[in-house]
C-alpha cells in the first residue's frame, strides 16, 4: 500500500488493528527503494493476512520520516497498531536487505 497522506496512513492503521505492518520509508527517485517496493510485493503472499505492507514516500510523509530519525532510504520498520497506538516491533532495518526483513517477519509470526 502507498498512502498519499496522513489521512489514507490512518485509514490503513485502523483497518489493520492488531496486525503485523512493515513500514518502509522509501522516496520516488531512489534505485534501491524501487528494489525493496518489488521485493516486498514478491513475498507479500506468504505473509498474507499475517502481514500489511506500506510504503510510505518521505517526501509526503517528511515529518514522521524526521520523527523517526530517518536520515536514509529504504529504511523499514515492522509495527502494531492497536487501540489507537503503534508499537514498534523491530529494530530499524536500513537499505535493502530482504535477509533481514524476512527473518523479522517470520520471527515475529513464528512467537505468535
């Protein structure tokens, strides 16, 4: 998913309520964020309905990318949302790594 503003990240917060999102911070112009936005969607059926993933531009979401400390891209983050609070699950996961994504996701699905 790749919200446009604040308003469409709230709506897919709420719709996914106690679910797993990985967070990436990417921009539009950005080789290696291109690669990670691929990669995420050839493995987004082996976490479906564990999994939301949300691609969120720095450029549109420029304060929560300074909020979070991003200072390079693609970074991720796995999160909770739940009763209008996120919990961040993982450490930050900076640059393209699908090593290091995958076994976040599958130790967090794995302890559930």
């Amino acid at each position: 998913m790749n919200p446009n503003s604040s308003k469409d990240f709230l709506s897919i917060l709420e719709k996914n309520n106690n679910k797993n999102i990985l967070i990436s911070f990417t921009k539009a112009t950005c080789p290696a964020c291109n690669q990670l936005k691929q990669y995420l969607q050839s493995i987004k059926s082996k976490y479906s309905n564990k999994v939301e993933f949300v691609n969120l531009d720095t450029q549109i979401f420029k304060d929560l990318a300074i909020q979070n400390n991003i200072e390079f891209v693609p970074t991720s983050y796995l999160i909770n949302y739940s009763n209008n609070k996120i919990t961040w699950s993982s450490k930050k996961i900076v640059g393209l790594n699908p090593k290091e994504i995958e076994n976040i996701l599958d130790n967090k699905i794995n302890s559930k």
